[in-house]
C-alpha cells in the first residue's frame, strides 16, 4: 500500500476505474458521499489528506453544492474533518472512536451469531461455507480488496441469517475508523490466516446450531481486532489521533490557521475532530476580537497624548 496518495491520484484513479461514470449514474450527494467514504474506508486517500470540493466537483460533473452536502455528511459520521478558511481533510484514524465501535460491534455481532446459530437452515450454512471458500480464493491470490469484501459478507450474512439485518447496518456505520485500520493490517498473511481460522471457528459453532460455542467463537474473533493497532500506530504513526491527547490546531494572534509545512507536495491537516474544530472557531473568532480591542486602545492613547494643536494637523 503507497504511504501517502494523494487526492490528485484519486481523481485519476477514479477516471481509469470508470467510477466516474457509475458515480455519475445514480443520485449527486448521495452518490459522491458513498464514492468518497470507500475511498476513504478503503485507504486509497490516506488519513491527513486535503479534499477540494472544486476537483471532486470536475472529477463528478456536478456542481460544487451535492460535494459540500456529501463532506458534510462525512464528517457527521468523522471521517473528515473541516476547517472554516482553512480547508477540509480526511480524518485521522481515531483510537478512541475505534474502542467505541468494537463495544458495540460486540453486542450487537455476538447477538446476532446466536440468532444464527438457532435459526440457521442447511441452505444458510451452504451459504456461509460458500462465502468462506470464496475468501479463502482472494486471500490465496492476494486480493486484500476482495478479501476484506468477502469479510463483510461473511457477517452481514451472520445478521440476515439471524433475521436481523438491521444489525449489521448499524455495526457497518459504527465500524469505519476500524476498517482503515483493518485495511492497514491486511498486507500481512499471517493476519488474514488468523481471520479465516475465526471465521472457521464461527462457521463450525452455526453448522453445529451451538449458540454457546458460536458465541464464543465471535468474541475471541472480535477480541483480536484491536490488540495490532499499537504495531500499526508505531508503522504509521501519522496515520492516528487519539494515542495520547491530540493538541487543538495552532492559530496566529489575528485567529488565522497556522500553515502546516507541505509534506511530499501534500498538505497534512491538524489533528482535530468536529468539537476541536468549533473550537478553533470560536478561539479565532475571540483572538480577532482581542486584536481590534487591543488597537483601537492603542490608538486612543496615542491620541489623548497629543496636544490640541497636535490634533487639528
């Protein structure tokens, strides 16, 4: 995986794919939203990396108001973060938002896994030993995308099995911040050697129709996702927030952003998320505020000083 894409390849990417075209197909915001957001779940814009409404725009064909409705909505769901005149960038991986996510991915998977297991019919289990077959192909070939996309499936089918389908909806929306850096780690066989053991251990608890023992499977699956993101931090540590207490982005006296130094001809955002971010607001906002309050007292002492004469010149 390239350490740092830049947007610019994205856009070019997104041509030579035919993305464009499909994206141009279906609805704008919407449609832009989801382009970006598996680009960005995807890893292919690395974390840090400006996004300019005006190139998404031109690579989309569509005007500039269905891509600033699609960042929003991005960064409600924090994976980019936004900068009032200063600019919008893909978030960085956050250690926090993870830990959240697993806690909820584990309540609501290991529920669902039970629901399987009891519900599950000869034509499910066919359907999950399929998926498994299938994943086991891409990892074989090397395919880390089909391969993360075989996984996806694998338990999406858990929850459709269950008859909760809404389940792993909420888990996808949850998980995102756990996903790049699940991206992060698949390069690594050995990695995605223990994630079809697990899955094995799952498939063997439903085919047994044993809640008990697929439930258990699905946690000591679920317990290993977050034990690699200290290696992963120490590999790329430009890549994470939330290791340690992120400082708020710096600002000048007059509450304009400090200029980051270009990086590799890119520009890297500061570590922030959407409550630093109204928070660098509103400190520019009153540093302004200080500023003029500060001149226009100098300006009335240096006035009452002068003499009347001084005055009328």
């Amino acid at each position: 995986m390239p350490a740092e894409p830049a947007f610019a390849r994205w856009t070019e990417g997104l041509e030579a794919t035919g993305l464009a075209k499909r994206v141009r197909a279906i609805p704008a915001s919407a449609r832009i939203h989801a382009a970006l957001r598996e680009q960005i779940i995807g890893m292919e814009i690395a974390p840090g990396s400006a996004l300019q409404e005006k190139q998404i725009a031109l690579a989309c064909g569509v005007s500039r108001t269905p891509v600033r409705e699609a960042l929003l909505k991005l960064a409600d769901e924090r994976l980019v973060d936004i900068f009032p005149q200063y600019g919008t960038f893909v978030s960085r991986i956050s250690v926090p938002a993870m830990h959240d996510a697993m806690v909820i991915r584990d309540a609501l998977e290991r529920a669902a896994v039970r629901g399987a297991a009891i519900a599950a019919t000869d034509a499910a289990i066919a359907r999950l030993r399929n998926i498994l077959t299938e994943q086991r192909t891409t990892h074989e070939a090397g395919h880390l995308t089909a391969f993360h996309a075989a996984d996806e499936t694998f338990h999406q089918a858990i929850a459709e099995i269950a008859g909760h389908p809404n389940l792993w909806r909420v888990v996808r929306q949850e998980k995102a911040h756990v996903d790049r850096c699940r991206i992060l780690s698949l390069p690594s066989p050995s990695r995605r050697i223990d994630v079809m053991a697990d899955h094995e251990a799952i498939f063997e608890g439903i085919a047994s129709r044993d809640p008990d023992k697929a439930e258990a499977a699905m946690r000591a699956h679920l317990d290993q996702v977050l034990p690699s993101v200290g290696m992963l931090v120490k590999a790329h540590p430009g890549y994470f927030e939330g290791v340690d207490q992120a400082p708020v982005a710096p600002v000048h006296a007059d509450g304009t952003p400090v200029q980051p130094a270009p990086v590799n001809g890119t520009t890297s955002a500061p570590k922030a998320n959407g409550t630093r971010t109204r928070r660098v607001k509103a400190e520019a906002v009153l540093a302004v505020a200080d500023a003029e309050l500060k001149a226009s007292r100098q300006t009335t002492r240096k006035t009452s000083s002068k003499t009347p004469r001084e005055r009328t010149r």
